[in-house]
C-alpha cells in the first residue's frame, strides 16, 4: 500500500473518484452482466474506462473484463493476462 501511496503522490495515476453517473452506469454493467458475479467495483471501474474511452486495461481479472460488453459493442483489450496457477 505504502508503494501505491508514493506512486499517487508523484502523479504515477490519476484518481479518479467515482461520481453519482458513473456509479449508475456501474450498476446497468453488473446487473446487465448478472450471471459474472462483477460486483459494484469491476462494474464502476468499466463505466469509468467506457467513460474515458479506454479501452485497454492492465488486469489480471481476465474472467470478468473479457466479457463486459461496453457500449458501442466494444471490448476491453487486456494487457496482462492471468497466469496459471504454480503446481
């Protein structure tokens, strides 16, 4: 947490607190995607990226990201794939 603090503080990310459109747009992609189990957080952070027009996200939530339908049809690019579980 400490190394996440010291990114946000040197302007590493943008923080982006959610706002009351954002929020409902949060709730239409979860209760849309209703069988993935999404959840408010994964749904506002799809609303915030359709937002934005980001399209491409660094996640290892491939399960859930892979398969939200953003507005327009589009789908979201992941950039890191998740791995395999260790044996």
């Amino acid at each position: 947490m400490a190394a996440l603090m010291a990114d946000l503080s040197r302007g590493a990310f943008t923080f982006a607190p959610p706002t009351l459109p954002l929020l409902l747009r949060g709730m239409e992609i979860d209760e849309s995607h209703a069988g993935l189990g999404l959840g408010l957080v994964d749904a506002s952070i799809a609303a915030l990226a359709e937002h934005i027009r980001v399209a491409r996200i660094a996640t290892r939530d491939g399960r859930h990201f892979s398969a939200i339908d953003l507005r327009g049809g589009r789908r979201f690019e992941l950039v890191v794939q998740p791995r395999r579980p260790e044996a």
